[in-house]
C-alpha cells in the first residue's frame, strides 16, 4: 500500500479494505487521547455523525483535537476551520444552547466563524497545508481541497478507535437527533433527506429514523471478572473456565453497583464466565438472564488459550493479518466483521426494550 499526501488518493481503490496510514502529526496526537472513554475520527465528510456522537453523549466532555503540522509544533489552520464548522452545526443542533458550556478557545473560533461557506473555502483553500498541496499537485491530487470540503459523504459513519485493536474501525451512528448546518441546509437539500449506507445497511431517511426513537434507553456493558488461568493473558475464546475467586468478588461488587439502576433486561454470553456475573446482577432487579449466543467472545480457533505472543511465535503473520483484514479467517476462528455483524443485530433487539415515558437500563 503506497499512497501519497493526497486525501484523493487515500479514497481510490481501498473500498472494504482495512487501511493503515501512518501520518507523524495523528500519531503524535493519539498518544494524548487514546484512553478518552471515545476517540473518533472526524472530517466534514461525516459532519453529521460526529455532532450526533456529541448530542448522544451530553455528560461527556467533548474535545476537538488537532493535530497540527510539524509534529504538532504548528496550528493546522485548516483543522480549526473544520472544527469551526463542526461546533456551527452543534450549536445549532441542541435545544438550547445556552446549555453548552464552551472554553475559550472555542468560542474564540466561533467569534471569528465564516458567515457563509463560501467564505470558509476561500479560507479553508489559502490555507498553508491547501497551498502547499495545490503548489505541488498533479494528477489525482488537484481535487484535494474540493475534496476535504464535501459535507457528509459518510454521514452516518463513524470510525472509532477500538483499545483492543490499536485500530480504528467504522460504526454506523444511530439516527436520533436531528443535525443542522447552517452555512449549508438550504444549499443541500438532499443531504437533509437520506444518508449514505453503510455496509450492509439499507439507507434511512432522518424522519423515518426519528420515527422509530421509542425513548431513552442505556446499555450497560459488563465484562465478566477474572477467570481460572486469566493471569497469563492468554485468549480465553469460546473455551469456557469458569470465574476464579477474584474474579466472584468482582462479580458481587458489579452487581451491587447496578442494583440502583432502572436495569429491565440482563442478557448475557452463555460462557459460564459470563453467566455466573449475569446472574448477580440479574437477582436485586427480580429478573432472569437472557442467554444469546450473539454475546459470546470472539472465536480465537487455532489460538484459544494462546496469548499473542504465542501466535505471533507459532503462527507467523497471522495475528497482525486478522488485526488488518477484517475478513481474515485462516486461523480457523472468527472474523471481525463476523463478530461486528451479530454485536449490531443484538443491539437491534436489545433497542426494542426502550420506553416512551422514561430512562431504563439493560
């Protein structure tokens, strides 16, 4: 894989691919923000999601990072007006406004915020890093800049970086808040009616979608405690050792910490590491776990009770290869999109449980 600087480049010929792109600014960045509770990618090609991502979670604190130039010595002024852009659709978006609570550097954007968009090209194009490429570009990359600026061609994708892989990997946003541009809403009608799909999606209309929020609904994840032979970090899998002491103790503390919440629902793995938290947690709610397969750990095949050390010693190549291929299944185990498909059809049905008239917890 060898592409240049060009963001036109990066989009040619990589269509269901896992791409991998070292960059000396992003890399520098992620070492600050990699243990955030969400790190996304953001862009004005997927402006929508990411005000959504924002608008979805009010209690988290939301940090625009850029990443800068010269290994982050320098503003990357053409990352601030994107980022200009994204707190313009925010503010416009929340009920009231007055609620966001803005540090000086971000009102200090939207004081200075282009009043129409094309004004924010004309900036966005003069722009020291859009000059430099537009002095030097030739073939693909003479539509760099045009390119940087379309609004919401991956509207309801968000890539996201995932601790267990070291990777970003892309997550359909849900539809439940409506998001304005005001510099382009009446420019972009169509873009207001539907949405791109995302893979293995049917595309959704932001007033069908609407239609379907039934109410407020929190999904708690729990991972099970520590399990017989945890310590020496091997890939447990689906073989199926059951919770060490510890590993109880930290079930009981678990359940006692959700006994407070509005919990209607416990689903659970059917792995006995699994069961045995779900049912503490299950017991001061009156309920019984629900056991779904969907919820089992990911298949490590030939791996299971392997830690990586042990693949990469044993089996040359094959875990950096499923850590990039999304596909990748030579290990006799699951893939990550395997394991993505059947997460987002439990979520389907877990959303089902939500209410009209108040905030519950599965």
């Amino acid at each position: 894989f060898d592409k240049g600087l060009s963001p036109v480049e990066h989009s040619e010929g990589v269509k269901q691919k896992t791409v991998l792109v070292r960059t000396k600014n992003g890399s520098r960045a992620m070492f600050w923000v990699r243990d955030a509770s969400i790190v996304a990618l953001a862009s004005l090609q997927n402006a929508t999601a990411v005000v959504r991502l924002a608008m979805e979670n009010p209690s988290l604190p939301i940090v625009f990072v850029c990443g800068g130039v010269n290994w982050c010595d320098g503003r990357a002024l053409e990352d601030e007006i994107i980022c200009t852009y994204l707190l313009q659709c925010l503010t416009a978006s929340v009920g009231d406004p007055a609620l966001l609570l803005l540090d000086d550097t971000a009102r200090m954007l939207l004081q200075d915020a282009p009043p129409s968009w094309q004004m924010l090209q004309r900036r966005f194009e003069l722009g020291p890093t859009s000059t430099l490429l537009a002095a030097v570009a030739s073939g693909p990359s003479r539509g760099d800049s045009a390119h940087c600026l379309e609004v919401d061609s991956f509207c309801n994708v968000l890539p996201v970086y995932l601790p267990s892989l070291d990777a970003f990997v892309s997550c359909p946003m849900d539809f439940g808040h409506q998001v304005r541009h005001p510099l382009l809403d009446a420019k972009l009608p169509s873009r207001q009616n539907s949405y791109n799909s995302f893979p293995g999606q049917k595309g959704m209309s932001r007033s069908s979608s609407a239609s379907q929020v039934r109410g407020r609904l929190r999904v708690l994840i729990v991972r099970h405690g520590e399990y017989v032979g945890m310590k020496n970090r091997a890939m447990a899998g689906i073989t199926n050792p059951g919770l060490s002491e510890r590993g109880v103790e930290q079930a009981k503390v678990a359940a006692d910490w959700m006994s407070v919440e509005p919990v209607v629902a416990v689903f659970s793995s059917p792995l006995l590491r699994c069961t045995s938290v779900a049912e503490l947690v299950a017991r001061p709610h009156g309920l019984v776990p629900q056991i779904d397969t969907e919820l089992c750990a990911i298949d490590r095949g030939d791996w299971s009770g392997l830690t990586v050390d042990d693949v990469q010693a044993h089996f040359p190549g094959q875990w950096e290869a499923w850590c990039t291929d999304r596909t990748y299944t030579d290990h006799g185990g699951e893939s990550f999109d395997q394991a993505l498909t059947r997460a987002r059809a439990l979520l389907h049905r877990v959303r089902k449980h939500a209410t009209p008239d108040r905030e519950v917890s599965v």
